[in-house]
C-alpha cells in the first residue's frame, strides 16, 4: 500500500481531499495530520470493495495515467483522481445523466478529463488521449466487457499496464452461478492479460468480483 497516497482511517481506507472542504457523494471527511481526507466508502465503490478485502495489487501513483471506462456519476473517480494528483483520468461515460454529476465533479479537479462516449468507439477518444497510460479501469457492467477492455487496451494501455475489471454476474446472465459466471470471464481474460488477482466483493457488492491483470501477452 503506498501510504503516501492512501490512507488507513481505523478499518476504512481514505484518500487527501484534493478540494479539503468538498465532498463529493456525501462521503464522510476527516482530519489526518494537517491533510483532510475523505473516507472511501466501499459500498459506493468497488475499488474501495476490494481494498477492504484485501486487494494487494494497487499500482496507482501520483503520476499515474488511468483510462477509466464506465466512469458513472464520478465517484470511484473522484478518489483516483485525490490519489493521482500529478497524473490524468480519463473517464468514459456514455449515460448523459450520470455524465451530468461526473462534469460537475471534474469541473473542480485539473486531472479529470470527462468523455462522453460508448466505451466501444475508441476511435471516437483517441484523440483526447495524447499518450499511453499506465492503468484500465473498467465498471460497465456489461456483457461484452473483456472485448472492450482488450479493444481499449490495445488503443491506449502501455505494455506491462495494469486493467482493473469489475464483474457484476447478474448483467451477464442471471439463471446461471455467479461463480461460474466468474471463472468463465476470468479464462477469456487469459486469453488477452496476465490475471494476477480475483477478489470477490460480498459483502459491500453481491455477486461482483475484481480481476487484476497486466498487459504483458
Ligand atoms: C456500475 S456503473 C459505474 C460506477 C462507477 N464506476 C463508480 O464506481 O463510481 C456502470 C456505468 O457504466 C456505464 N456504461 C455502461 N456501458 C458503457 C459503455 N459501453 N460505454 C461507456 N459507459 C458505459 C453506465 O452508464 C454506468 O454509468
């Protein structure tokens, strides 16, 4: 865990309010040494999720660049951009109501840049991402999620860049076991990525799990 840019509050994780005062999602805000952080509430988002259960694989930096797709009202955002504070996010969204709260957010942080689009037409970005960045972050919670991932990842992620996946089971298929649902995704993500962690996300998400890999094959 770099201690610089994520912050251990009791059992929840925090990170420094890049706007101290502001809130983004109504999260709690609390005094840490002379810096305000906010409380990354883990059943709002699923990075915070997987923390909590023991994520080990957490390569953000303050310089990092990260595309994020399906970027939603902003508040998974919000906490990579207080960690990423020399780097860029890119965020991808393509609902123009949840784009309407992710603008607003971005308005107030430099290193949020909002798109409004589907995370299928790369084509349609490739131009407001002038270099390769260092992390995919994907939460559309869609059936073709690992083919958007592989098409953005060939588009924009550096070799040896890290993609965050976050899988609902139940926007794929809901008869069949989540489980099985998992294990499924996780092999057709061999297929493009190294899968170096699967963490499942009960009980702050139910049937949802995070698969880390790297872009290496
Ligand atoms: C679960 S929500 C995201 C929540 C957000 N990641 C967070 O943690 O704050 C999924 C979002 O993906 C968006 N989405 C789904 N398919 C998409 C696509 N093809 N391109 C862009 N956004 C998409 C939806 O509109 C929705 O806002």
């Amino acid at each position: 865990m770099n201690e610089e840019i994520l912050k251990r509050i009791g059992k929840d994780f925090a990170t420094i309010n890049l706007n101290p005062g502001r809130k983004v999602y109504g999260e709690k805000l609390n005094k840490k040494g002379s810096k305000e952080c906010r409380l990354w509430d883990p059943y709002r988002s699923k990075l915070s999720a997987a923390l909590r259960n023991g994520l080990k694989e957490f390569p953000f930096k303050k310089d990092s660049k990260v595309l994020y797709l399906g970027a939603g009202n902003g508040t998974t955002v919000s906490h990579i951009s207080d960690m990423c504070t020399d780097g860029m996010i890119f965020g991808v969204e393509f609902s123009p109501r949840a784009m309407t709260d992710f603008y607003q957010m971005a308005l107030t942080r430099k290193n949020v840049a909002p798109i409004l689009e589907s995370a299928n037409h790369t084509d349609a970005y490739k131009d407001i991402i002038p270099e390769k960045v260092d992390i995919i972050y994907e939460d559309v919670a869609q059936k073709a999620q690992v083919d958007i991932l592989k098409k953005n990842a060939d588009a924009f992620l550096k070799k040896g860049g890290y993609v965050f996946l976050m899988i609902k089971a139940r926007s794929i298929d809901v008869t069949r076991s989540p489980q099985k649902i998992f294990n499924e995704v996780a092999n057709h993500m061999y297929t493009h990525f190294k899968v170096i962690e699967r963490i499942d996300l009960e009980p702050y998400e139910k049937d949802h799990m995070c698969l880390v890999g790297k872009y290496e094959l």
